[in-house]
C-alpha cells in the first residue's frame, strides 16, 4: 500500500514540475512515463491483472477456483463426485412367479423411506395406496401396501439366511408375514467420473478414496473410475492429515450438496494453476510498456530544449 502511494505521489510531483517548466503536453508524458517506470508498481498491476483475467474466465466456465491449486494429491468420498446413489443389480424371488409382486410391494414401500437404498428400490414400481409406514435405519421400513403389510429390510430382520456378498447390499423383502425374496443394489458410479479423475492426473494431482464404508466396497468404486489409493474405512479429513505428515500435499474435496461433476473440479484446477503463466504473460507486457515509457521520460528534456530553441 505504501510502495502504491509513494508511485502516484512521486508522478504527482512530475506532473506538477513539468507544468510550470513545460506546459501540459510534456507533463503529461512525463507523469504517464514515471508512472510505468516506477517498478514494481507495473509489475504489481500485471499480477493484479492476470488474477482479474483467471477469475473472469472461471467465472465464464461456471467454476469455483480452488483455495490451493498446488497440491499433490486431492482427498475425496465415494459419495457426490464418485457415487451418485445405488441401483438394483438382481431381484430374487423365493417362490417362482413372484418377482413382479416382489417388485410392486417393496417398490411401493421404499416410496416412503429417505436412505438412498431405499430410493433405489423405489425405482422398481409406481406408488400404491401406502400406510402406517415405521421406518428404522438400524433393520428397515415397514407399512401396509393396498392392505398387505410389508417389511423390506436386513435379511436377519425378515428371517432370510442368504449368501452375503462383499460388493454389493442385500434387503429382504416380507409380504403377508412372510419372505419373499432379495433385492441386491450395488454403487451407481457418475458418468463424470473416471474422465474426472483422469483429468485430475494429467494436470499432475493424484486422487485418493477415502470412506468409511467397507474396504471392498471402496475398492470396487475406485477400480471403475481409476483411483489408485484406497483408504477404508476413514475420513478423507484423516487421511489428508496423514498424507501432509507424511510429506505429500494434499487437501480434502469437500462434499458436495449432491451429484456433481469431478471434470468441472479438474478443469478449476487446470485453470488455476495456469496463474503463474498468467502473470509472466502480464509482467512482461508491463515491463515492455515500462521501458517505453521510459524512453519517453529520458527524451522528454531534450526534446522540449528542441522545441524551446
């Protein structure tokens, strides 16, 4: 601020020089010149300009230009960039014949519940006329479904013995007190992101998974999008924490409010760390119009005693 101050008083005093000697023309040179002369005042405003021009052209992109965009490696949840929810992979019906009605009263259901399992499942059938619904997040929902009362949940919960799989989740579903057969849903990976996290890698920054899901489950995601390291389970805050005491620098991306696009976050950090380049570029056309002016200055004098003589 003050080095600022001190460039405009010093061509102040040029300006007001120059006046009384001179006259108005060679004031103004003079002025414009000690302007652009005095460095670093231009190369401070070639900085200044590169950063308006990076912010103008995110702002153009619609992105949000990230707090450090030197780092090494970004820390993110399956959850948001990664997963966008889940889908049924299998319906299975205990008895033959009844995958439709399997289908109709747990998708009717799970109408009603909030966990993303459940709105998965909720895909499967239109609503039906759906009541005395009681949900528990602990072994599921339950509720009458055009007079039949239903129970989709835990298997252990339903009363169903069934092969467990690493990768994938399984609910039970009971219809008329008694079971009806399995629903298995498996993550629904974001179309976003495996060109997301390949961007991410060609600009220099490395990815890593970390959740608080299973390790199978996590590993499964990242083999399908191209992650390398996986944490689970753990929060990426932790696992941040233990890359930069381990020397690496990184950073967590925060969660989003919902799906979102990892090509717009690697695109932000393309065009951060394009700044550097950015401020050269403006620096030099500074130094350029410094040198300029400068000329002009140094002439000034003589060419004033010219037009006098």
């Amino acid at each position: 601020m003050i080095g600022r101050v001190l460039w405009v008083g010093v061509s102040a005093v040029v300006l007001a020089t120059w006046w009384v000697r001179d006259g108005p023309l060679w004031a103004l040179i003079a002025a414009i010149g000690t302007l652009a002369v005095t460095a670093p005042a231009a190369f401070d405003l070639g900085a200044r300009g590169a950063r308006r021009s990076l912010r103008r052209a995110a702002a153009k992109r619609g992105l949000d230009l990230p707090p450090d965009p030197s780092v090494e490696r970004l820390v993110l949840d399956r959850d948001g960039y990664l997963v966008t929810g889940m889908r049924v992979s299998e319906v299975e019906s205990l008895r033959a014949g009844h995958e439709r009605d399997l289908r109709w009263f747990a998708g009717a259901l799970e109408h009603h519940a909030t966990h993303r399992v459940g709105r998965a499942i909720a895909r499967l059938s239109t609503r039906g006329r759906v009541t005395d619904v009681l949900e528990d997040s602990t072994v599921g929902i339950s509720g009458i479904v055009d007079k039949h009362p239903v129970r989709v949940g835990a298997p252990r919960w339903i009363g169903i013995d069934t092969a467990t799989d690493p990768i994938s989740t399984t609910v039970a579903v009971e219809v008329d007190d008694r079971p009806l057969g399995v629903i298995r849903l498996v993550d629904e990976i974001a179309d976003s992101a495996a060109p997301g996290v390949q961007r991410l890698r060609e600009i220099g920054i490395g990815c890593t998974l970390a959740t608080r899901t299973t390790r199978e489950k996590a590993e499964h995601v990242a083999a399908q999008v191209g992650i390398d390291d996986v944490r689970a389970p753990g929060s990426p805050e932790e696992v941040s924490a233990e890359l930069n005491a381990a020397g690496v620098h990184a950073a967590v991306l925060p969660l989003p409010d919902g799906p979102a696009d990892l090509r717009l976050v690697a695109e932000a950090y393309a065009l951060a760390r394009d700044l550097p380049v950015r401020i050269r570029r403006s620096r030099r056309l500074a130094l350029v119009g410094s040198i300029t002016a400068g000329l002009v200055v140094a002439t000034a004098p003589s060419l004033a005693v010219i037009r006098g003589g």
